[in-house]
C-alpha cells in the first residue's frame, strides 16, 4: 500500500465513526480535520469532496460490522449458528467502536433518507444484500434438513432485519439495552419456533 492509500485508509478509519455518530449533515470539515489531525487541504487532496469521504466511511464501517459476523460464522456453519452470529455480534456490538454509536445502516439510512440519495443507495444495497445473505442462510437449513421446509424465507429475513435494527434504535433513542437484549432475546425464540425441524 502506498502513502497515498495509506492517507486515505487513515482518514477513512478516523472519520467513520463520526460520521456514523452525527450522520452525514452533522459532521462538518472542521470534524474531520479534528478527528484526523490533517487539514482541509490534506483531506480534499485524498478525497474529492466530503461526499466522498462519507461514502467510504460508510463502506468502512459496513465492512468492519460484516466482518465481525463472519468470524462468527466461521466458527458454527450450521444455519442456525449462522443466523445465531447476527444475535450474538448485535447483542455485544454496542460496545464495539463501530456498532457503539448504533447501526451504521439505520443511522445512515435515517440521516441520508431525503438528503443524500448516493449514500441512501448504498444503504437500500446493504439491506438488499443482509436480506439475501440471510434468506440464503434459511434456504441452506432447509435444503441440509436443519430448517424447517415450510419456513417462510423472506418473510423471516425481513422479521429479523426489523427486530434486531429496531431493538437498536429503540436502545439508542431511551440508552436502556434493555429494549435490545429483549428483542434479540424473542429473535433466538422464533428462530427456534419458526425454524428450527
């Protein structure tokens, strides 16, 4: 990697968990030129424009979430293992860098809903693809006989996107966990209720 993808990859790594922290329209240059050390000019000679940075943040910070899932499944390829890692990193995630300030996907969905439409299609793709990823999941249990053949795969898929961003957002909103370790909690139960043969 050379100095200039090295400058890039630090400012990215500093200024995602602001952005994730104050959305797109609250996180001013001076944010960024604070949270890097750098100046104005050393950060719009490695990025075009703040749009740029926020886009790569975003990806940043998906990846660092994703990433964290993975290593889960790695270590329980059973489909409910699988399905069980998205409850296990959420339920402790908060406490992580890059889940501590909430959801990189609601966050940056809800702030660039109306106002960003790039950064909102990059959020529309990662639900597009978490929705995918796990209905591919549920499908796998079926086929391997560990799900339940009548499993309704979509409609689970969107059941547990909702609860655990839900449970996420209502935590943030009141900081009572509570709201999260209960929905993830009722999650785990369906996953046996509703899956599990």
């Amino acid at each position: 990697m050379g100095k200039a993808e090295r400058t890039r990859q630090y400012i990215v790594e500093k200024t995602a968990p602001v952005f994730n922290r104050k959305g797109y329209e609250g996180t001013s240059m001076s944010d960024l030129t604070e949270t890097t050390g750098l100046t104005k000019g050393a950060i719009y000679g490695n990025f075009e424009n703040k749009d740029e940075v926020a886009l790569a943040a975003f990806d940043y910070n998906l990846n660092k979430m994703i990433g964290d899932v993975r290593l889960l499944q790695v270590s329980d390829p059973s489909a409910l293992g699988k399905l069980r890692a998205y409850i296990t990193v959420y339920r402790h995630g908060l406490s992580k860098p890059v889940l501590s300030m909430g959801c990189p996907i609601i966050n940056t969905g809800v702030d660039a809903d109306d106002t960003h439409p790039q950064l909102q299609k990059k959020v529309s793709d990662a639900l597009g693809r978490w929705h995918r990823g796990i209905s591919t999941i549920i499908q796998q249990g079926i086929r391997e006989g560990e799900i339940r053949e009548d499993a309704d795969v979509a409609a689970f898929a969107s059941l547990m996107i909702a609860m655990i961003e839900g449970g996420i957002t209502v935590s943030k909103i009141s900081g009572d966990m509570n709201y999260l370790n209960q929905s993830l909690d009722q999650l785990e139960r369906l996953i046996v209720l509703q899956l599990k043969k």
